[in-house]
C-alpha cells in the first residue's frame, strides 16, 4: 500500500495561488497583437479567440481559486488531526 503523503498539500496550495496570480496577470497581455495578423478574417479570428480565451481563463481561474481553498481546509484538517493524535498519544489530550 502507498505511504500517505501530505507534506505537499502546503506546497500545493502555494502553486495553485501562483497560477491564479499568473492567469490573473494575463489580462493585460490579451488581444495585443490586434491588427497584426494580415488579413482581416485572421485579426477577426484571432480577437475571437482572445474574447473566448478571456472568457475560459476566468473559469480556470475561479476553478483554481475553489481547488485551492478546497486543499488549504484539507491540509488545515489534517494538521488538527495530526496534532490530536499526537497529543491523545502523549497523554496530553486529556
């Protein structure tokens, strides 16, 4: 059987937030390259792919930011328990 292993839900959770960060910084980077694309049906395709990619990225996002707070109240859980444990066992508990 695998051993449990819990210490990357911290890391986990810290990545997730970095990615959010990082998704949510792209707003500014969207559509810039309006208008270079040559023809007109490629800049129109390429905005539509900007508008739909904004659109899906916000998803992602929100997505990201319920995975994480999710991994933060079981890592949060999982020390409450750990630290039950550990003092039921040294008598300190009582």
């Amino acid at each position: 059987m695998a051993d449990l292993v819990v210490q990357d839900l911290g890391e986990l959770v810290n990545d997730l937030n970095a990615l959010v960060s990082a998704f949510e910084g792209a707003n500014h980077l969207q559509n810039t390259d309006k208008g270079h694309w040559g023809q007109g049906n490629a800049n129109s395709s390429m905005g539509d792919f900007a508008d739909n990619w904004k659109i899906h990225r916000g998803k992602m996002v929100e997505a990201m930011k319920k995975f994480a707070k999710t991994v933060e109240e079981v890592n949060e859980a999982w020390a409450k328990a750990d630290q039950q444990l550990r003092d039921s066992l040294e008598g300190n508990g009582q």
